[in-house]
C-alpha cells in the first residue's frame, strides 16, 4: 500500500523511484544478510529531513521480516547495538547499487553525517 502524497511528504524523484524499486529486489537482507523477502524500510520516514536536505526516499533499507520488526516494533537501539547505525548499513548497501550515481550529493553527505 503506497500512502497519498501530502504537502510534507512530497511524491519522490525519479531516480529514488529506481532505487526504492532496486531495494525491494535485493537478495539479501541490509541487516544481517539473510536470504529472505525483503521490506522496504525508510530508516526516519518517508518525509525526513537532515540538514534541511530532504532524504526520506533514499534513505532506505531492504529488510527482512525479523530485522524490520527489532527496528520497527521493538526498538532502534537494540537494532542500532545488533547491526549498527542504519546509516552505516545505506552505504553498504548503495556500494551494490548500480546506479549509485543517481543519488544526489548532498542526499549522500547528508545520510553521511545523520550517524544513527
């Protein structure tokens, strides 16, 4: 189910379109690195800004079920003490990524310095 487009969270580019598509199909989970069906996991929300940069849409991870509900039902610490900082896990993961260099700079330096 994909929500409606609001003022606060505008419909994503093109190009973070292709990479929440990519996403969906990894093999592997993000986090631990299981073979499982994947959940797209936008790591702040769909809307979130940092550093007045609007990333919600990049910055996202492909999880599997199990690791998707310790960050979303349980809790982002015990995930951020198991695997890491889930900004860590985004460029680990857009290394994979094909067409990395869709990703705007400063959606790039912004996941870099969120640290979480």
């Amino acid at each position: 189910m994909q929500r409606k487009i609001t003022k606060q969270s505008p419909a994503p580019s093109a190009a973070a379109y292709r990479h929440m598509t990519w996403v969906k199909h990894l093999e592997n989970c993000s986090a631990c690195g299981c073979e499982a069906r994947l959940t797209v996991h936008h790591c702040e929300g769909s809307a979130f800004k940092h550093n007045k940069v609007y990333i919600g849409p990049w910055f996202i991870l492909g999880l599997c079920q199990g690791c998707d509900d310790i960050v979303t039902h349980g809790s982002r610490r015990i995930f951020r003490e198991i695997h890491g900082p889930q900004s860590e896990l985004w460029h680990k993961q857009l290394q994979k990524y094909p067409l990395r260099h869709e990703c705007p700079m400063d959606v790039f330096s912004a996941i870099a310095n969120y640290k979480k």
